[in-house]
C-alpha cells in the first residue's frame, strides 16, 4: 500500500479528507485516529483473505478459542509494529505536525474482560498470528467493557465504559453471516421414521451477528480473525411486547458480567454464554460442512478450546446439532464432540467454580438441558459400573447434582484434554480438586503453563529496553523470545548494567509524571517503586501489602532515625461491582494514601498511590517502570498468575509466595534473583484441612500486627468511623481465612531484604538482567506452541 514515508503522507492526507470531510488544518486528533486506524485495517484486507483461503483451500486443521473475555487494549501501535510500518508511519505523522503517541490516546482501550483470563486471550491470540497457525477467537461484542473506576472520597466508583462511543476502526460488521439463537419455548419429542426427534416450539429467537477483528501476526502475512457476535432482534420472533423483546435482546451484548446477586442477572448471564456458544458452534459446522460434505471427521480437522468454564455449553450445543441436524446417533455424535473440545481451568476456588440453578437453566435452555440431562445420566452409569455403589463418589462428580448444573465437571466430561495453567496449579487440580476425575480420566490432564505477549508486554510497552536488548544481542529476541538468554553474557558488564538502570529511571520518571498529572503527588524517581496491580481479591492479598505500609509508617514515626530504603508504593485494582469486602480494602489502600502521604515528617521515605481505572493501557504504562513486583497471594490460591511475567520480563523483582507461576520464575532465575517468603501450598492446604492455626495469637505476639491491626477501629484513621470493622473482623473474628497475619512477619522480613538489596545498585541490575534474561521461557509463544502441539495438533501454515 505504501513504501515509504512520502508515500504514506500521501495516502493518508488523501484519506483523511476523504473521510473527515474537512481540510488537514481542520481535522482533530480523533479525526487522525479514524484515518489512520481505516487505512491500517484496510491495508491488511487482502492478507485477511489470502489467510483464510490458505486455510480453506489446505483443508488446514484450525481451531477456535471461545472466551468470554477478551482484553485486547489498544491495537493501533502494536499493529503498526507488527506490519512493521511503525517507523514509517511515526516519522511521517511527525513531519505533518502529528504525533503518534498523542493519536494513540484517541483509541479506547478493548477492554472485554476483568483480569489474567481475558489478557490471556489477548495474548494467545497475538501469539497464535504470529506463530502462522489456523487459531481464530469468538467472543461477545459487549457495546460496555469493564466499568471505569473513579476514585471519589477513596470509595470505588463504577462508571459504564464506552468504548465503542466513536465506533471501532478494527472491526467489520458481517451481517450477511448472523446467525439465529432459540431461547425458553418447549421441546416436542415425536418419533419420526423409526427415530426421535425434537422440536423446539416458541423459542424466543435472537440473532447473532458477527463483526471481524484481524488479528494481525507479527511481520507475518498471517492475519486471523476474533469475531466478536452481536445480540440483534430477530425479524422472525413474533412478540407482544416488541419493545420489551428488543430491550431484552440487546441487554445480551450489553455489559460483561452483569450484576448475578438476582436471578434476572443470572438468566441473562446464561443467556450470553449460550449466546456466544451457539452463534460460534452453528458457524463452525456449518463452515465445516460446507467445506467437508458432512461432519463425521469433525474432530480431525476442527479443534474447539473452551476459555474456562463460561463457554462449556459447546459440549451440548454440538450435540444438539449433531443429532438434532445432522441425525448423528448418540454414541457417533459423542464421540466427535468428546474429541474436538478441550479445555482449561483457570481457578480452583470453589467460590469461583461456575454452577446454575435448574430452575433457570431448564426454562431458558430446553432442549440443551435434556442433552445436559442425558450426558449426566450416561456418565452417573459409568461411575456406577465402575465403583458399583459408590453414591458418594457419584453425589460428588455429578453433572447435575442439589438442583445445579456444575460446568467444571461437564467441562471435563466432555472434553478431550483439561488443562491448568501453571505446574502447582495443575498438580493441585489433578490431587485435591478434581482428584476423583483425574482417578477417572488421568489422560486428558495436563499442564500448559501460562505465558504473555512479549511484543506487547516488553517490545512495544517498553521502547528503551527493546532498543537496548537489540542493541547488544539483535532482533532474534523479537520472534524467538528465548533468544532473550543472550543477555545473560552482560551480567558482568558494569556499563551494560548502568545502561539499563539509566532506561529504567527514565521509565520511572514517565511513570511519576504520569502520577503527578492524575493525583499531584509528586513522587522520587530514585525511590524503589514496589508496585501491586491485579483484581482485587481477598486471595491476592493486597490487605498483607498495606499492613506492611502501616508498620513502616508506625515504625517511623516512632523512630526518626530508621532507616528504610525509601519507596514508592503503587496500586492500581479494580473490584468487582458487588464485593463488599474488595471495596473496603480499596478504601483502606486510599486512607493509608492520604495519611502517609500528608506527614511532612514521612516526606518522601514513603509515598502511596492508587492509580485509578487499572486496564491494559495503564498496565503498559507501570511494568516497564517497576522495581519490585508484588506476587503475595495465599499458596495454593493464584492459578498462574500473568503480571508477574509481565513485571519479570521489564527487569523487575519478584516479592512472591510460592504459588503459581511464581514457582516456575523462581525454577529459572534460581533463588537469588527472586525475594520468596511465606506458607508453602501444601502447608496453607493443610492448615485448612487439620486447622491449627489461629490468628489471635499472631496479634497478641507481634506488637507490629497488632498496631496496624488496631489501628483499623481505634480512631487511628480520622472521619472513617467504623469503615475497616468488616477488615478488623475478617482478620481476627474469621480467622484470617488469607493466613495475612501468619505471613506478616515472613514478608516484613524480606521485604527488609529487598531495601538492603537495592542499596547495592550493581547486583541489584545483575538480578534484575538475570529476569529478563530467563523471561522468555513466559513467552506465549511458547505456550501456544505447547497447546498447538499437545492439545490441538495444528501445524503452522
Ligand atoms: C473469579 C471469581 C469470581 C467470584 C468471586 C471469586 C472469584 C475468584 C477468582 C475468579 C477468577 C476466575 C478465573 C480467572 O480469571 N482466573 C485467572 O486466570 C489467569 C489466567 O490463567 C491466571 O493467571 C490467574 O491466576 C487466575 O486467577
């Protein structure tokens, strides 16, 4: 499209005419944006073709990532970088009085997803394209994101995003391709020709249609496709109240995750998952179909992923199609679908472990209950005629079980391989939670160790030490991130080493200005910058942090002579709308702020920030400019975590517990480049199995507990009266389900440790060089790698 920089300022002052309507002088930054991001989308249109017809014509085996979130962020500069156009296009912006960086603030953040889950899509996705494997995403079109959070008063404050306020340059509207969803109605079941069949009657119908992200590979000509769907009124649903249907139908691709303390929010929660199941299955098969004739090889050229649980109903949707459409027997269509859908678990909190009520499940989806019915009652025989009365074993592993519909164990029934995503958590699925269906089926599990986009997440995140690292080992490190270990050759290279603590205050002084413009606060770019960004959760242990401020706070201010390395520590957390308890420690994060950060006798030996509305943009933002990588969970609670590669990859330490892929970064960079305290997972599991552990007793014996404790009721904090009881009680009354008091005095320790550490400037880089240096291991390259040859079996193309 364009060859060089004259050519590029050309096309676009053409276009940016053509499509503002107004002169270049006239034309605002947005208007820039809007050319720009066409053009770009546009010049990728024929390798968008070109791909698919690759994988037609090659009858390639392809697969389709089905998520309920996807956090995909900004996509102008990394899809500039990935055409490789960055330099042309940024310069030639720049002679035309434009910069990039200011147009890049008119893009809104895709901000389809809460946390690790979503970016984890994000991620897969970039690394399938640019890997030239056949991967796709279906997702749902939510018109809002994840809520924008304000700060007021310290409180959370939940905005509606609009991210699509502008529309969206990326996407392309396909409503030749919509498809029909059926909701509530009847099922009649007649015996036809010798068979059953069924009927769906009065379905309240829905239509599905699509619009097309190119998922553009990194200086690949492989450009895949996220389709994201979007909930229309149907034509054909005849309804008394039109109005009522149309609003109802729309609240489909509304919001993400609505509000599920009622049961309307939990209808129209299932609605959307079977909303994104059954548009993706209807339209793979009979992609398929087209293609193949019929879908007996399914499984042989079509692999399905299912993004946790939220996706699951495929299982019975296939089916449904299998039989119902396609006059697949039971066992035929079973077979097909157990070997085409795999799937990863992301948790093993019971409380985050999906169930629905049959009172709503068996209205709104009728004929998938049935199927859901049938494959419990298959699978209950099996375990009977293998642990013949057993009704233990059965109440526990049932599909169907106390009026619910468990989709963990349909997710693991069904499919052909189960996944965790780090080596603990894996080992954890297949020991304790799912332990009698890895008895079961100890074949379908599996480890695939989380990773992240190393493009985005250090490459185009953090431009100083990209140039560095190609400045001394090449460009290799960009396709192939283990290359990244050739750093290692520097460890001993004092100027190196000065080179990359230069980028990293520079970093740091982006960070606090960025910080100065939101908040006033001015903060020291030579402090350390300890940061905590991830959901808030009570499992997360962002309370543990903030009782470790307090007492270097109360230490302090008892003793003006102690010395502690001076820090800046930095927040950024959303909570979920309706946890109460994740909002009471934002409060508290933001009083602790206030107070800390008003002491002119604190001055600058500690500040405090809360950085508000977290997302990928922000995120990008604070990794390339941290020191310490706060990772604290509880043992035993973080499946994997991804922000710790992420901090890792930028040069900084890890203050971790070993849970997650902490333990991994820790197998790599080896125990001195890594700060690890705490509990161990099996000792936490084994607390909570025997007990044993009582919190008061940490309170009564550790006088730095059990100020900062009081000082959550006594007064301590002015004008928040009682606010931080439910924190004082959950510590002391509920005995401290987190075990925050039990690893208080192992992290005050080492993060005594971490001040000592970085006083020694030059090993401080050494280690910081060691992480990067062995992060490319948490490429998701290469997991994607791992699932493509170990789950999928697609090949690149
Ligand atoms: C969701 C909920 C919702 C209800 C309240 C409790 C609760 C607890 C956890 C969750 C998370 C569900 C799934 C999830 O997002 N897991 C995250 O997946 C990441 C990618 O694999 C992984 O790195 C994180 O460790 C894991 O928490």
């Amino acid at each position: 499209m364009f060859s060089n920089k004259d050519e590029f300022k050309q096309i676009f002052l053409k276009r940016l005419e053509m499509s503002s309507g107004k002169s270049f002088s006239e034309c605002s930054l947005q208007d820039n944006y809007q050319a720009l991001g066409s053009m770009v989308r546009e010049f990728v249109s024929n390798d968008w073709i070109m791909t698919n017809e690759r994988y037609m014509k090659g009858k390639q085996k392809q697969v389709y990532y089905l998520s309920i979130e996807y956090l995909l962020g900004k996509l102008l500069r990394q899809n500039l970088i990935n055409l490789g156009i960055e330099d042309i296009v940024e310069s030639g912006l720049m002679d035309l009085g434009i910069c990039l960086s200011d147009m890049e603030e008119m893009e809104a953040d895709a901000g389809l997803g809460n946390g690790g889950l979503g970016r984890l899509a994000a991620c897969f996705l970039d690394s399938l394209a640019s890997l030239h494997l056949p991967g796709h995403g279906y997702g749902i079109r939510y018109k809002h994101g994840l809520f924008e959070q304000k700060i007021v008063d310290g409180y959370q404050v939940e905005l509606p995003e609009q991210w699509l306020r502008n529309g969206n340059v990326w996407e392309v509207n396909k409503s030749d391709l919509a498809v029909s969803i059926s909701f509530w109605g009847k099922v009649e079941t007649r015996m036809e020709n010798g068979r059953l069949v069924f009927h769906h009657l009065n379905a309240e119908t829905v239509n599905a249609v699509p619009y097309d992200l190119p998922v553009i590979g990194y200086m690949s000509k492989t450009v895949n496709t996220l389709r994201l769907w979007n909930a229309e009124p149907s034509q054909f649903s005849p309804h008394k109240d039109i109005l009522k249907y149309k609003r109802e139908t729309e609240s489909i691709s509304e919001i993400l995750y609505p509000d599920d303390s009622h049961d309307e929010g939990k209808i129209l929660r299932l609605k959307q998952q079977y909303f994104l199941v059954s548009a993706s299955i209807q339209t793979i098969l009979k992609n398929y179909r087209k293609l193949y004739g019929s879908l007996h090889s399914l499984h042989e050229h079509v692999c399905i992923h299912i993004n946790d649980t939220h996706p699951v109903l495929a299982i019975p949707e296939m089916m449904r199609i299998l039989i119902d459409e396609d006059g697949f027997d039971w066992d035929e269509a079973w077979f097909i679908t157990t070997n085409t859908i795999s799937y990863t678990n992301h948790t093993t909190l019971s409380e985050a472990l999906e169930k629905w009520p049959l009172r709503i499940f068996r209205p709104l989806l009728p004929r998938i209950y049935m199927i859901v019915e049938e494959i419990n009652r298959r699978f209950c025989e099996e375990l009977w005629n293998r642990f013949p009365g057993d009704w233990e074993r059965i109440a526990k592993q049932a599909i169907i079980a106390d009026e619910y519909v468990k989709m963990a164990h349909l997710a693991i029934v069904g499919s052909y391989s189960v996944n965790g995503v780090a080596k603990l958590h894996t080992e954890i699925l297949k020991s304790r939670e799912m332990n009698l269906f890895y008895q079961l089926f100890p074949n379908k599990f599996n480890n695939k160790t989380n990773g992240i986009a190393h493009r985005r997440w250090l490459l185009k995140a953090n431009p100083k030490l990209s140039a560095l690292i190609t400045d001394s080992i090449g460009t290799s490190w960009i396709h192939s991130a283990s290359e990244l270990s050739g750093l290692l050759r520097y460890q001993n290279d004092s100027s190196f080493l000065e080179q990359m603590a230069k980028i990293k205050t520079e970093n740091k002084q982006i960070l606090a200005d960025f910080i100065y413009e939101k908040t006033s606060i001015a903060v020291d770019s030579n402090s350390i910058f300890d940061v905590q960004v991830k959901r808030l959760h009570a499992y997360k242990r962002q309370l543990l942090n903030v009782l470790h401020i307090m007492y270097l706070y109360n230490r302090i201010k008892e003793d003006s002579s102690f010395e502690c390395a001076p820090r800046v520590f930095i927040f950024g957390a959303k909570a979920s709308p309706g946890y109460y308890y994740a909002k009471k420690i934002i409060k508290l994060i933001n009083t602790v702020a206030d107070k800390v950060n008003q002491d002119l006798q604190i001055a600058d030996r500690i500040k405090v920030i809360f950085l508000e509305n977290y997302r990928v943009s922000l995120a990008e933002k604070i990794f390339p400019a941290s020191d310490v990588s706060e990772q604290i969970s509880t043992a035993s609670k973080e499946a994997s975590g991804t922000g710790n590669m992420k901090f890792m990859i930028n040069g900084a330490l890890t203050v971790g517990t070993l849970d997650g892929a902490n333990i991994e970064i820790r197998e790599l960079v080896g125990d001195a480049n890594i700060f690890t305290f705490g509990l161990s997972a099996s000792e936490v599991l084994h607390y909570q199995q025997h007990g044993g552990y009582q919190s008061i007793e940490y309170y009564h014996h550790d006088s730095r507990i059990r100020q900062a404790v009081d000082q959550l009721v006594n007064g301590f904090f002015p004008g928040v009266q009682n606010e931080f009881e439910p924190i004082f009680d959950s510590l002391l009354g509920e005995n401290d389900q987190y075990y925050v008091l039990k690893d208080f005095a192992s992290y005050a320790g080492i993060q005594e440790i971490i001040g000592e550490s970085y006083k020694k400037q030059q090993q401080w880089q050494k280690m910081s060089l060691n992480n990067i240096a062995h992060a490319g291991y948490f490429s998701s390259d290469r997991t994607i790698k791992e699932y493509a040859d170990e789950i999928w079996g697609i090949k690149p193309v």
